[in-house]
C-alpha cells in the first residue's frame, strides 16, 4: 500500500492542533449550516459520542449492524472508514481487526475525531486523519466502510463518497455501507422519523427514494448484494470488486 506524499489535506491524530481558523476552511458549508453544533463543538462531540445517546438514535439496534460489518472484516485487512461513527463501533471494528492490518479512520471535524480517541486509544495500528473522504489518493484496501455516514451527505457528496470507497478498493476488495433506508409502509416509526428528518437530517431522505448502488459509479466490476433490517428502516450494502 502506497501513500500519496501530495495529499496534504490529512491531518494525523497526533498532531498537536489546528486553528480555528483553519479547521473551518476545511469544512464543508452544508456541515457548517446543518451539523456545526453537532459535529464541530467539542463538548456536543464528546455528548452524541455516548454509547447510550447513539443507542437511542437508532433505537438500540447498532449491535446488530456492527456485528454484520465486523463479520465481514478478516484480521489482517486493511480497512478505510470514512467518517466517525458514534458508540461503540469503532471500538468493535478495532477489536474484531485484533490489532492486525491497518484501521484507517477520515473525517472532516478535528472535535469529533477528538472525541472518538478514546474509543480507539487501546490499540495501536488505528490511523486517525482530518481528512476530506471525498478527495482521493493512492492508498488501496481490503475493506471500506461507511456506517451511517451516507445519510448525512447531500447527493452529491454520496457520489463522491461511493466514488472514493470504489477507486480506494484493492483487488477482490469490498465496500460496506450501513445506513438509513425507506420503512415498510406500516412501520409505526415510518413518519415519526420522516418527520424528524424533515427538521434535523435533511439529506436523509433520499436514500427512501434512492438506491446506495444508484450513488455509485456505473461499473460491471462490482458484486452487489443489499439486506434490509428493522421493518425496512435500516439497509446493508455490501459490494465486492470482481
């Protein structure tokens, strides 16, 4: 695995800080009018980080969703996730990985890699980066994650995103995406979280209407393969590189 030299947007964990200044020419504008509380406060990082908080955002069934990723994770992989997950989840890949391959973990908000570090802090082959996902580099692996990332993203940027997690793909590499997805007609929390969406996640939506396979670059060098969860509410995508 090689890394670009010219990728100088990356940010590793260990340095010792950012400017203000320079942490908001590095975000996005939709995740300064939409997630800055969220994701740019250090202190609101650290409060939606909490295992109980995430547990209650997806009404408790993110231990099911991260066992069917870390399934599908071998030790000795080299493994991209891109953006910061909350809860455990990180903490599950890194023990499921047993500190073999390389964990490579991006994310645009320096407070909330922050507030991640001490889900990881045990082992030592977890890489850390302030990085812009969407931009690419030579680096390839095994596996690229995406958990519950895509719903936050305007449609552009999931393209961009799905675009990245192909490109950063080795050989027989595969793509793994956990996220939202349109609930059974029925579903007693079909319009309660519509609603919600309508008020706080407004890119969540498209992914009622849209395929995760529809952000993707149109190849015949992928295997996909999509299971559905929780009356339809949450989604797995998992596409292999032939």
């Amino acid at each position: 695995m090689t890394e670009n030299k010219n990728d100088t947007s990356s940010t590793s964990l260990t340095s010792s800080g950012l400017s203000s200044k320079k942490e908001k020419s590095h975000i996005p504008e939709y995740l300064q009018s939409v997630y800055k509380r969220r994701y740019l406060d250090p202190f609101l990082s650290k409060f939606f980080d909490d295992e109980w908080v995430a547990g209650l955002g997806n009404f408790f069934y993110g231990r099911k969703l991260t066992k069917i990723v870390t399934s599908e994770i071998v030790p000795g992989n080299d493994v991209l996730q891109l953006g910061i997950a909350s809860g455990s989840f990180e903490r599950n890949v890194a023990s499921r990985m047993d500190s073999q391959g390389v964990y490579h973990i991006e994310d645009v908000s320096f407070a909330h890699i922050q507030a991640a570090k001490r889900r990881v802090s045990p082992w030592l082959n977890v890489e850390m980066k302030k990085r812009d996902f969407t931009i690419e580099n030579d680096c390839r692996y095994d596996v690229v994650l995406g958990y519950f990332v895509l719903h936050e993203l305007p449609d552009a940027r999931k393209k961009a995103t799905l675009k990245r997690a192909f490109n950063a793909l080795k050989s027989r590499g595969k793509m793994i995406f956990i996220d939202y997805a349109r609930p059974q007609k029925f579903h007693l929390l079909k319009y309660p979280v519509k609603l919600f969406n309508r008020l706080y996640e407004p890119f969540a939506e498209s992914l009622w209407y849209n395929e995760i396979k529809d952000f993707a670059p149109e190849t015949d060098k992928l295997i996909w393969v999509k299971k559905t969860f929780f009356g339809d509410m949450y989604q797995c995508v998992i596409a292999q590189r032939r």
